[in-house]
C-alpha cells in the first residue's frame, strides 16, 4: 500500500492533507490523520478502491487511486469508508471531520 506512515500513535499530531491519510500503529491497527491534527482510529485499511463502486465489508478504508479528472485537481490516495448495509455497501469519500 503506497505512502501508509508506520509506527503512528493515536491522539498525537500530524499534518492533515487531501489524500495519503492513513497510517498503521505499532500492532498494524489502521489511524487515520484527521482534519483536527491527530491520528485516530479507523477501520482496517483494505488497499485500493474507486468511489461510488461496491464493497464488501462495512466500516473498512480504502485509498483511491486518484481522484479528479480534467475539470478538477488530480488527487492521490484520498481516503474512503466503505458504508451502507451489507447488501448494498459501496465506497465513499470519508465525510469532513
């Protein structure tokens, strides 16, 4: 999994960006780097994923591979949740925090 940062801790600070958000713990729990400047936790960091696709498993994150096109800013490794019921589950942009 590309730009994942190692060895974060959950409530200490980070830089908070558009896209590469994630990190692992030192026992490979999956943190992410909130709008608020800290790492906290998430649901496990599955790969790669397309918003608005299906997923599987609710509550899991996922890095798209780029987001944009030629009308917006191309953006890498933004984060998405996978969310819904089970039946009808599909990836979507982390909501603002």
């Amino acid at each position: 999994m590309p730009n994942v940062a190692q060895n974060v801790v959950g409530g200490m600070p980070c830089t908070p960006s558009p896209g590469f958000v994630f990190g692992f713990d030192a026992q490979k729990n999956t943190l992410i780097c909130a709008a608020s400047g800290v790492w906290v936790a998430t649901g496990p960091l599955v790969g790669e994923a397309a918003n608005a696709l299906p997923c599987t498993t609710p509550g899991t994150t996922a890095q798209q591979r780029i987001a944009g096109d030629e009308w917006e800013p191309k953006v890498y490794g933004v984060p998405l949740i996978c969310t819904g019921p089970a039946d009808f589950a599909h990836w979507m942009h982390f909501p603002p925090s």
